[in-house]
C-alpha cells in the first residue's frame, strides 16, 4: 500500500531528471538532485508536473484536463461532480 501525506495533495509530483529516469533510480523534487551532484553530471531543470485525472475520468479510463479547469469539460458535460482522483 502506498502511503500519503497531507502535503503531497498540495504539492504537484514531479518527474524524475532525464539522468535518473534513464537509471531507474529515484529522484528528490529539488534540482539539480542528489544523484546527478555526486555524480558530477548535468541535471536537467526541465520539472514537469504528473498530470492527474478526475475520479470519474479515471474510472472511464479517458483523457481529463482537471490540470486546466475546475470541473473537467467531461464531468461538466455529463452534469457529475468532479473530484480529484485519491489513490488508495
């Protein structure tokens, strides 16, 4: 199971820096990260945050822009309340 903390719903996720995604290796949110300091090596500054789907565009498994409007134009089409998706 995964666990949660109450700043992480506020805070956006951030992708792993090029260097650590081609390792596998985990990465900290602050750049340039650990790794590629002890490594010597250029971190990239490209920070993307993850996108995240609506519950209910999660659960039909569809594209959601919850990121860009508050509710999604899916849930607003379909008239149903738009909730960020919570993981378990």
């Amino acid at each position: 199971t995964r666990e949660t903390t109450g700043s992480s719903a506020t805070t956006p996720k951030i992708h792993a820096c090029k260097n650590c995604q081609r390792a596998k290796t985990a990465c900290m949110d602050q750049r340039p990260c650990a790794r590629c300091i002890r490594l010597a090596i250029p971190c990239d500054n490209e920070v993307k945050a993850v996108k995240r789907a609506c519950a209910n565009c999660k659960r039909a498994k569809v594209k959601c822009n919850l990121d860009d409007e508050n509710p999604c134009k899916r849930c607003k089409r379909l008239g149903v309340n738009c909730s960020p998706h919570v993981a378990q």
